[in-house]
C-alpha cells in the first residue's frame, strides 16, 4: 500500500512539477528574444519592414470576460511598445503607421486548436499615414506572402478599441488631403444628446443655406421613431472626439465629430456610435446613427442632413449624379449595406427643400453593376416653378458650367452636360400635385417617370395640368450619341387662354382654348442645335381669343410684335382662330397651315423660319372681310433673323407665292389633319370655332383674281 501511494505520488507530482516549472519558466522568460524572430515574420507576411521597436512583455491573468474552463486558465496579456510599419519606397513618407503600445491577451485553450482568439485588440496612440499616388498605388495595399497550402492558422478578433491618434490621407489620384485628430472626451456623452444637438445645428445650418422656411420643412423628424439599431446604440456613449481639416476636390474641407471607444467586429447587435459634421466647399453635412459588423463590410444606420448652393456639388462627393438647383436642404435616414463586390445605400423617409419646394420621398442607390443605380420615388408636396428653371436651362446660375458667351442667337445654345449621363442609370418617378407658378406658365400638376441608361435619358410618361387643360407625352434624349439625339412628342388639349394670359384683360371673358401636338426628332447638344436639326411637325389651334402688341411684346415674341403693328396698329384683335400646321425638315419648318381668322381679315402667313440660322423668309397675306381697314390689303415681308427681323410692305404688283393658297384649296389636307385637334369647350357646349374656319379651306375654291395684280 505504502509504495502503491507513492508511485500515485509520483504520477501526480511530476506533471505538476512540470506545470509548475513551465509556468516559472514563462513568468522569468526574456520575451525581448523573439522581438528578431517576430519582426522578421510579419515582415516577411506583408511585405515591408515591421518592427518592435520598444519592449516585449507578457503577463499572465484570468479572463475575466471568458466562460467555462476557459474562465479557469490564465491567459497571457501581450504589451508590445513602440511599434512602427514601414511605407513601400515610393511614398512619401517614412512610416506608414506607427503606434506607442499594441495590447491584446490571449485564449490558450484556442491555439490548441490552431486558433488565434483575441476578444479585444487596444491600439495606444496609433498614427497612421494613408497615401494613394496619381498612378493608383496606394500603400495601404499590402504584398501578402503567397503560401502553396492553406494556413491551418485562424484568427478570431472580437473588437479594436481606440486611444488618442492622429490620420493623414494624402490621396493624388483623388485629389483628397486630410489631417485628423482623435482625442478622449473628458467624460461620456450619451447617445441621445448627441442626436439632439445634432438636429439642432442641421437646422439652423438648413436656414443658412437654403433660406427661412427650410427649418419649418424639416421639422417632422422631431417625431420620428427610433431606427432600427439606435435602442442599442442608447447604450452606448460617445467617449472620443475628432476634428478633420484638408482639402477634398480642390474644395476646403473641415469637420469635427465624435465616436464611441470600442469597435465591435464580431458582435452585429453592439453598433458603434459615430457624429460627424463636415463642411466641404459650401456643402455641409451632418450625420449621427451607428456603424454595426464592420469586419463583413455590415452595415450603416445614419440620420443624414445635407445643404448647400446646388445638388450638383454632390456629385464629387457622393459619386451620385444630380441636377442643378437651387439652394437646398434635407434630412433623412442614410442606411447602407455594404460589400466587396457591390453596396446598397438607401436615403428613405427624406425631407428636403429646395429653393421653395418641399420635397419628400425614397430612394435607393445600388453599386456593383455595369454602372450604378438611382431608383425610387419622389413627391413634391410643393413644387416652385421657378426652382426648375437651373433644371431646364430657363434661367438661375449653373454651377457645373459658365454661362453663354453673348451672341446674336435667340435660342439657347447652353449645352447639356451629358457627361455624367453615363456615370450612372436611374429609375426615378416624380410627382408634383401642387405647383406654385408665376402667370407665365402656369403649370398645376406635374408627373414623370424619369428613366436614365447607359446615357440614355427618357421622360416617358411625362404629364402635366396646364393652364385647366392637360398635356402628355414622351421626351427622349440620347446622351451616348455625339451629338446627343433627341425626340419629344407632346399632346395638349383644353389649355385655357383665359389661364394662359391671366393679365391681358381682353382674355378674361374668355372661353378659348389651345389644342396642339409636336412630334420631333433631332440631333445636338442644346436646345439651338436641337431645333437647328430637327425634323418632325407642330400643330396648334387657338379658337375665341385676342392679341395685342403689347401682349406679343411681354412674351418676348418680336417677330409677331412687329408684323401685328403694321396690320393692325396698336389696338387689341379679336381672334375667331388660329390655325398651325408647321413641317419642320434639318430644322427648316415651312408653313404648310398658317391663318388668322379675325373680324377684319383672314391672315395667311406662308413661307420658312430656319432655326439652324434664325432666318426669316414669310409672306403675310391678310384677305380683307368686305370694305375694311385699306391697309389690310397690302401684304408683307417678313426677313432677317429672330433677333432683328426686318418687316415691310411689299413693293408693287405681286402675286404673293400664298396669295391665292386659300381660294385654290392646297390648304385642304392640313385643315382636315388640323380638325383632329377641335374639341368641344369643357366650359360651353357651343362648337369650336376653328371647326367653321378649317371647313371652309377643306372645300376648294377657284378665285377669280388669281394672277391679277393688286390695285
């Protein structure tokens, strides 16, 4: 029994002996000896110098946050001091990180299963240098070493947590230089207050930039409800502020914001709370929410605020093409998957006012296809006229180009920047049920379906309430094409004159209206060259309306200012009907069906307007009612260009090329074509009008004057 117990003595002694010594062993080691042999690894695995510079040391203590056995055991906590990593030979400068201490411990049990688990890595004053040439190359592109077989090594980080610091970018190919520091808070801060002081700078910053009003407009998300991850993120505080300064696009840059301390990798229900305020040129943008399993490329949940002078200075700073306009403010919710291959960010819930427009919608932006995508929906709950102008080149300042050199065309000849047609698609649709307009469009609802491929842009279905009536149609702009090609088919009907002109007096009593169609094909690269080559027809019946000079004058109509006033002076005419029926052929359009039926006369204007060069060659005939005005009689010439036309009486005995166009019937086929647009008045169940006039031309006539000169 006696030697039974001590040979048991002795199987139990020695193991622990051996536990013991080792455990001595460890504790007395010198760890500075492997520093060569560490140093030398990590060189080798990333391709560039790494070094421990300071000690090397190891404490053993129990993991307080580890279970089971593993509560048990003794981990060992490493403390590495003065640690550098060098850049490759072609940046700039010397290191590319450097930090005063790396802490980490960890989980014996686990690298017996060749696996290296570190619950929390600490990095102490970290300094990092990010630098990217005008060639690409960017140094925090590391050579990993290649290995035949795989590694059975594996690595399990749970969280980085963060200490004071300093980042530098210096990015040429991005044209992005930026210095931050990161400092410790003097105490936490809660989640809530930030959000809280967040929203009140957005707003105040929303008023300086896109005016009073804009912080009644964005105003609602005082009621929102928590975002999905912000219950968590109430948990949390913010414990680190930083401040950025530099530059971004050639644009100033500076900002500041705050962060939480721990980054979790592993954990996707432990978001890291992260504010910032960036102001970029005169973009500002305000953002507070959570950052969650940032190691799968996981998840973004921001509250997002943005103002500025136009949505076109977002484009260097989101990637996102966006329209001029004017002055503008928004709130939203920013959320964002992401991933090594393809990201989803979606902007939904948003509010924003631009210029005097409030808007309000959805959207989604998905990257990883042939280009990326733009799609959701937006309604205007109020819509300006006047802030489409930038949009539609009528009028505003442009801040993606100068304007116009002076010239002597009428025509716009700004052109489209259709170069960021093809950064992007989109599929977008638009509603505007209430629009605020000014008397010389006035346009009352508005809806689209805007549809933007491979540069191609389409509006297709476009609709709007005009002026009591509708008008619908189709517009296509090939952005791909050199030059752009573009068609547009458009129908209005039931316009009503007496909207149309709401400040000529003579037009309220009014029951007229405006029917007509265009359809157009063309090639060019704004709205001159467009109509400069276009090919196609335009249509147009005005019935029961009036005109003046002074009228024609205030719609910047100079041509028909001048003809009016040798007709017919200075008084107002009343109008029976107009009737148009223009064919257009490489932006030449020639009268096929141009009268005026009015109480003295019947007018036919006949001849070409070019707009490839603005020239004027018309023939104005009137065909006087019984014994009136003598100076009816006496047609007219119409040359010269839009902008200085040049309007006389024709010389001597003539037979004008249109004189006799009416009496001989070649007027039939349009006026048949043109009796498709007469339309019973919504307002009076009297018929058109124009349906009298146009009968009349349908039905040949023999004049008995043809060829004779006029006395």
């Amino acid at each position: 029994m006696r030697r039974r117990n001590k040979w048991l003595a002795w199987i139990i002694g020695i193991p622990v002996a051996l536990v013991v010594i080792l455990a001595v062993a460890l504790a007395l080691f010198d760890w500075n000896r492997l520093k060569p042999t560490i140093d030398a690894s990590v060189s080798a695995a990333i391709g560039r110098p790494f070094a421990i510079n300071g000690s090397l040391d190891v404490q053993w203590r129990r993991e307080p946050q580890a279970g089971g056995l593993r509560a048990w055991l003794p981990w060992p906590q490493v403390v590495a001091n003065d640690i550098s990593v060098a850049n490759p030979a072609w940046a700039k400068q010397r290191e590319f990180a450097h930090l005063d201490a790396l802490r980490f411990s960890l989980s014996p049990l686990d690298l017996l299963l060749h696996r290296v688990r570190i619950p929390t890595l600490q990095l102490v004053r970290p300094r990092v240098d990010l630098e990217r040439d005008a060639q690409g190359r960017a140094n925090w592109n590391f050579e990993l070493s290649n290995s035949a077989s795989p590694s059975r090594w594996a690595l399990d980080l749970g969280a980085i947590a963060f200490d004071a610091g300093h980042i530098a970018l210096d990015d040429a190919a991005g044209r992005v230089r930026i210095d931050a520091d990161i400092e410790p808070l003097k105490q936490a801060i809660p989640y809530d207050q930030i959000v809280a002081q967040a929203r009140t700078d957005a707003r105040a910053q929303a008023e300086r930039s896109a005016g009073r009003g804009a912080d009644r407009s964005l105003r609602s998300d005082d009621e929102a409800p928590a975002e999905s991850g912000e219950a968590a993120a109430r948990r949390t505080a913010y414990q680190f502020a930083w401040t950025a300064r530099g530059s971004y696009q050639g644009a100033p840059l500076e900002g500041s914001g705050r962060t939480g301390a721990v980054l979790a990798l592993q954990q996707a229900d432990q978001p890291f709370p992260v504010q910032a305020r960036l102001r970029i040129g005169d973009t500002h943008i305000a953002l507070v929410g959570t950052l969650t399993d940032p190691l799968h490329l996981g998840a973004l949940d921001l509250r997002l605020w943005l103002a500025g002078s136009s949505m076109a200075r977002l484009y260097p700073i989101l990637g996102v093409t966006l329209p001029d306009t004017p002055p503008y403010a928004t709130r939203g919710r920013l959320t964002a998957t992401l991933g090594r291959h393809g990201s989803r960010f979606g902007y939904h819930g948003f509010r924003a006012r631009v210029g005097g427009s409030d808007l309000a919608g959805d959207v989604d932006y998905v990257t990883g296809g042939a280009r990326p995508k733009l799609s959701g929906k937006v309604q205007a709950e109020q819509l300006h006229l006047a802030d489409l102008a930038p949009l539609i080149g009528g009028g505003g300042s442009s801040t993606t180009a100068p304007p116009p050199a002076a010239s002597d065309r009428v025509l716009p000849t700004q052109a489209f920047r259709t170069d960021r047609w093809k950064a992007m698609d989109a599929d977008v649709t638009f509603a505007a049920g209430r629009i605020e307009h000014g008397a010389s469009l006035p346009i009352e609802s508005l809806s689209t379906h805007l549809v933007l491929d491979g540069g191609v842009l389409a509006l297709d279905p476009l609709q709007f309430g005009l002026a009591g009536g509708h008008a619908d149609g189709a517009l296509r702009l090939d952005g791909s094409a050199a030059p752009m090609r573009g068609s547009l088919k458009l129908h209005a009907r039931h316009l009503k004159l007496k909207q149309l002109f709401p400040d000529f007096e003579p037009m309220h009593t009014s029951l007229g209206e405006i029917n007509g169609g265009a359809t157009l094909d063309a090639r060019g690269n704004s709205v001159a060259a467009l109509l400069g080559s276009a090919n196609g027809e335009l249509k147009l019946l005005m019935n029961d309306g009036a005109i003046s000079r002074n009228l024609l004058e205030t719609a910047g109509l100079n041509v028909g200012n001048i003809v009016l006033g040798k007709l017919f002076g200075d008084r107002t005419v009343k109008i029976n009907c107009a009737a148009t029926d223009l064919a257009a052929q490489n932006g030449l359009f020639r009268t096929k069906l141009f009268v005026f039926d009015t109480q003295d006369a019947l007018i036919d204007v006949e001849g070409t307007v070019n707009f490839a060069n603005e020239k004027l060659d018309l023939d104005v005939t009137p065909h006087t009612k019984g014994f009136r005005v003598l100076s009816l009689r006496s047609p007219l010439y119409v040359r010269g260009t839009l902008k200085q036309p040049d309007v006389g009486v024709q010389a001597g005995p003539l037979l004008v090329r249109g004189a006799g166009a009416l009496a001989l019937g070649v007027v039939a086929a349009p006026a048949a074509a043109l009796l498709a647009l007469v339309a019973p008045s919504h307002d009076s169940g009297d018929a058109n009008t124009c349906t009298t006039v146009l009968q009349q031309m349908r039905t040949p006539r023999q004049p008995a004057s043809v060829g004779k000169p006029r006395r």
